[in-house]
C-alpha cells in the first residue's frame, strides 16, 4: 500500500512538472502618453552650479573666519623664526666669521 501511495505521489510530481504555465493571450500594453524614453529621474544639478552657490552663500561666511585663523597660525610660527634669525645673527658676530 505504501508502494501505491508513492507510486502516485512521483506520478502527479511528473504531471505538475511536465505542464506548461498558461499564457494571457489577451494582454496589452499600457501606453504612456507623456514618456518618450527618455530619462526618468530629474536632472542632477552640476558640479560647478553646486560650487557656485556654495561660494555665493556660504563660503563668504566661513573666508573671515578662516582667514582670522590663518593670520593667527602664521603670526605664531614666524616668532620662532624671527627668534631664530636673531640668535643667529648673534652667533655669527660673536665667533667673527
């Protein structure tokens, strides 16, 4: 009995997998009145108008502040050097070369 049981199961199992899906005959299209193949999406802004906004708006803001700390950095690393420069010229007068 157990034979007959999967006898039948292999035999719907090779029926199920010899079918062909059927097929809508009756299918149309959809038209799409405004699409002409183009591109979906919007278009992107480019690099050089994100610049130029960026350097209309907010770079203005951002030049006085970095010039400032520019100023600040070169004001403290030419001390030393100056320092230097005198010691230097100190050194050179003192052994007479």
């Amino acid at each position: 009995m157990n034979m007959v049981r999967s006898n039948n199961r292999s035999e719907r199992a090779a029926q199920t997998a010899n079918r062909i899906p059927v097929t809508e005959c009756n299918y149309q299209s959809v038209v799409l009145d405004g699409f002409r193949g183009g591109c979906a999406k919007a278009i992107a802004p480019s690099f050089r108008s994100i610049s130029a906004g960026y350097f209309r708006s907010e770079a203005r803001h951002a030049f006085v502040e970095e010039a400032a700390f520019f100023a600040m950095i070169v004001i403290t690393s030419a001390l030393p050097i100056v320092s230097n420069m005198h010691a230097l010229a100190q050194f050179v007068r003192a052994i007479g070369v």
